[in-house]
C-alpha cells in the first residue's frame, strides 16, 4: 500500500476504504508507526486535568484515542471525541470503545460539530499533504474552548510547502493562540525503507 495520499478528499476516501481493515496490521505495527503515541506522550506531559474532552482530528482507526486511554502517566478519565473523513476508518476504531463520539466530517469544509466543547485537541498524521491544511485551525480553535491544549502533528514537508508557518504565525501575532513549541517527531520505529526516517513536528500550544 502506497504511503502517498493523493491531493483530493474523495481520493483519500477511497484510499482509506480499501485500507481500514489491514491499516493497524499492515502499515501502524509492521513499521512501527510511533507518531501516536508520541503525540499521547506529550499531551500527557503538558495536560492539566481539565483539559478534556478531547477532539481527535483525523481520528482513523482509533490509534491516538487508544494510546492515550492507556497512557500510564495520564491519570484522569478522558473523554475522547473522534472526526475523519472515512467512514471505513470510522467503523474499525468504533469497535474499540475508546471514543464517547465520532463524526464523520470533511474538516476542509465547513463542519457541524459543537463549539466551544473541548478542552483538546489532538492530532497524528492529518496535517500532511493531501489531507487538511493550515486552514482549518480556526475551525479547531472554535470547536475548543479558551486555554485549550493543542498538540497537532504536522508533517516535516508540507510544513512549508502549505505555509503552515506563516499561519501560525498570525494566529500567534492576534493572540488566538499562545506561543508555540515545536517538538521533532520521528513518525517510525522499525521501518527501513526510503520513508523509514521521515519526521515532522508536534505543534504544541494552547487557545488564546
């Protein structure tokens, strides 16, 4: 299975129909896929109790959701919300039991879910190329509350390529968001092909 979305929505819905049922066996645990857990890792570090619920953003097959029900370190009882565009993806990370919610939605439109609600938001593997872009943190930042944690997972090249920078920047210069911190994050543990040791960033930072 290819490791390159293609530029449109309905094209990564088709793609994550016909890969839901192997995604977890053939792609997450074949290559190590770690960049869940390490975006569970730092919400766990930097959260503070009332930092829930939370907003899964391109929620998948549950894998976000599922590491940080079962963090160690993280010691209240969350409640997760999960939203993706493939209702294939959906269906696997239903069966789980690890979200309270989860909605269907294309987050380059405009989406129905409820303002103001969440005390996070989360996300491993959305922000890349072909997915969403820079464009829809505004959608994020009114669906959360004000002092809401983020720890969004941006991909390594379409950081620049999309301007994500430069978007950040301005949400930063209006004090829609407070100062960033940007952590590097190796996206696999095993892998050795040529993506083995791609990277990006978990965007760290909370709602002004």
């Amino acid at each position: 299975m290819t490791l390159t979305p293609s530029r449109r929505p309905q094209d990564n819905v088709a793609l994550y129909r016909h890969w839901a049922e192997t995604y977890d066996a053939e792609f997450a645990r074949h290559r190590g896929y770690q960049y869940p857990q390490k975006i569970a890792d730092i919400y766990a570090h930097h959260s503070k109790p009332d930092d829930n619920p939370i907003l899964d953003v391109g929620s998948g097959t549950g894998l976000v959701a599922s590491a940080l029900q079962e963090h160690q370190a993280i010691n209240a009882q969350l409640t997760i919300d999960g939203v993706d565009i493939s209702p294939e993806m959906l269906a696997i990370s239903r069966t789980k039991n690890v979200y309270r919610h989860l909605f269907e939605a294309d987050l380059t439109q405009p989406v129905d879910l409820p303002e103001k609600q969440y005390g996070a938001v989360v996300s491993a593997g959305t922000f890349t190329h072909g997915h969403v872009g820079p464009e829809a943190l505004l959608t994020l930042l009114r669906l959360s509350r004000t002092g809401a944690l983020f720890v969004i997972g941006v991909n390594g090249t379409a950081f620049d390529q999309y301007h994500f920078g430069s978007h950040f920047a301005s949400l930063q210069a209006d004090q829609h968001i407070t100062p960033i911190e940007f952590i590097r994050v190796q996206y696999y543990a095993t892998a050795s092909d040529i993506h083995g040791a791609d990277q990006g960033y978990a965007v760290l930072f909370r709602k002004g």
